[in-house]
C-alpha cells in the first residue's frame, strides 16, 4: 500500500513517532529531542524518507554521510561553512545538504522539515 504524505500537517505527522535524543558531535552539548516519523515502513540506513521534529540545537557536522533534500515546513536553518560564510533556510524553500558536508548546523527553534536521505 502506497501511504500519503501529508506536508500541510507534517508537525502532527513527525509527533507520531516516538521521541528520541539526537546524537551530537561531542559529549558536552545537551541534546535536543526529536521526532523521525518515516514514510518508507522498512528501516534502512541507507534510505530515510519522512517527516522531522527537533527543538532547538547546534551541533558541528564533519563530514555528512547522506546526500539529504530537505524542504522547510517550520523553523529556519543556519548552515555556517568552514570559511565563515553562511546560507539560511526557512518555511516553503528546499536545499539539498551534501554527503561529505562539513560545517555548523544551527537551529534557533522548532524546525519541521520533510526530508529524503540517500547513503
């Protein structure tokens, strides 16, 4: 069975999974809670596709191991480059973060976001 996914409630739609603590870069940084609800029912490391919740968080990326289009239902995005430069993302635009990224993930507040990983 195909199933739906409903972006004009995708905050509803991510709190139907279950809460979880994101793994963070260093042991230091408390970590936020987040919410992963998947549209593909078998889980995969290799492919992740859904709705996603988290509070607000920083964290250092090195070397990202997804290709991952995101489209921004809620919340804004910073991504802060090694060089110092920025490039920010809010409700209704879509980015794609690169596998091998590296750089700072900053999210002031809530963010809702459909997301399609790739390994």
């Amino acid at each position: 069975m195909i199933r739906a996914i409903d972006l004009t409630d995708a905050h509803a739609s991510a709190l139907t999974a279950a809460p979880r603590k994101m793994e963070m870069s260093r042991p230091d940084i408390v970590p936020p809670t987040e919410w992963e609800c998947l549209a593909i029912d078998r889980p995969s490391d290799e492919v992740r596709v859904g709705t996603w919740l988290c509070e607000p968080y920083t964290d250092e990326i090195v070397d990202y191991t997804y290709d991952e289009f995101m489209y921004i239902i809620e919340g804004t995005v910073e991504l802060i480059y090694p060089d110092g430069s920025t490039d920010s993302f809010g409700p209704g635009q879509a980015f794609v973060l690169p596998k091998g990224f590296t750089g700072t993930w900053k999210q002031p507040g809530k963010v809702v976001k459909f997301m399609a990983m790739v390994r």
